[in-house]
C-alpha cells in the first residue's frame, strides 16, 4: 500500500471524537432517533452502526434497561455507543457479562469516559497519528485488564478492515 493512501486513512481517524457522557443528549431519544445518533458517532470506524432492531434485541436480552415512554436515556445511549463498538469483537453474552461487571464497579460515567478515552488514545496510536498510547498501570484491575483487552481488539479490527479496503481500492483502480 502507498503511503499516500496510509496517509488517507490515517486522517480519517485523526478527529474522531466520541462523545463523552455529559455531550451525550439528555433529552430522550426515540429508537430511530437513537439508532441514528450512534450511528454517526461511531460510522468514521468502519461498519459498526446500530439498527432499531438491533437496539430493541439489546434490550429485550437485558444489555440495558427498556426505554422509558419509548425514550433512550443519556445511560441508554452511553451503554449502546459501547456495544456498538465492541459488539464485532465480542458475542452477546460477553457483552453482557462485562456489561454486569461494569456495574458492579464503576459508575457508567467513569466507565464509559474511560472507555472512549482509551479508545480513541489506542486508535491514534496505532493509526501512527501519534507517538505514544495511555497504557494500564501494572496494578489495573482484572477488569481494567479485560476492558484493555477489549479495546485492543476493536482498534484493531478497525485497523484490518480499514487496510483491507484500502488495498481493496487501490487493486481495483
């Protein structure tokens, strides 16, 4: 692959911003409406966007909570931009399961922050956008540890596919 074309993807990712909790609505969102927001906040990833129905099978396999009035919380949302990215790289019932360790202890908006933060650190990192990765301290909790795993294995996927179709392209011009 050219480096020109490194470049290009490289730039593509360089002002990915996801929202952090408190810039996510507050307002309640209707389940089109949800499926929509999270979907542009994580499309620059790659294929990782959320349907409705998609949506309504997290709740009904109780990832989160049902809506209220038919209306997706700040919280609902928050737990969805993250299944949304890590639903490629883990099956429901791990999603779940981390899911019931985060709430077991962190409160959403530490956890979720944090996540995001991460993320987007390792993400830019290996996009060589920049020199150096926030990486767990040595005594980072067990599911501190797996969380890291986790996001490793999102950015990742996000760095094949990116690379994969890249070449794909350049094949095809």
């Amino acid at each position: 692959m050219n480096q020109e074309t490194k470049q290009r993807i490289a730039e593509s990712l360089r002002d990915l911003h996801l929202p952090r909790y408190h810039e996510i609505p507050d307002v309640g969102l209707y389940l089109e409406q949800a499926a929509k927001y999270i979907s542009g906040c994580v499309s620059p990833l790659g294929d990782m966007a959320l349907t409705g129905s998609m949506i309504s099978n997290y709740v009904k396999k109780g990832l989160i909570a049902s809506p209220v009035k038919k209306q997706y919380s700040r919280d609902q949302i928050a737990y969805l931009i993250f299944i949304a990215i890590c639903k490629s790289v883990l099956s429901l019932d791990a999603l779940d399961a981390f899911l019931r360790l985060q709430r077991q202890s962190y409160a959403l908006q530490r956890a979720y922050d944090y996540f995001v933060r991460e993320f987007e650190s390792l993400l830019l990192f290996t996009f060589e956008l920049t020199d150096t990765a926030d990486m767990f301290p040595e005594t980072s909790s067990d599911g501190k540890r797996l969380l890291y795993t986790c996001i490793i294995a999102a950015v990742q996927k996000v760095y094949l596919e990116k690379y994969l179709e890249a070449l794909t392209e350049e094949k095809n011009e």
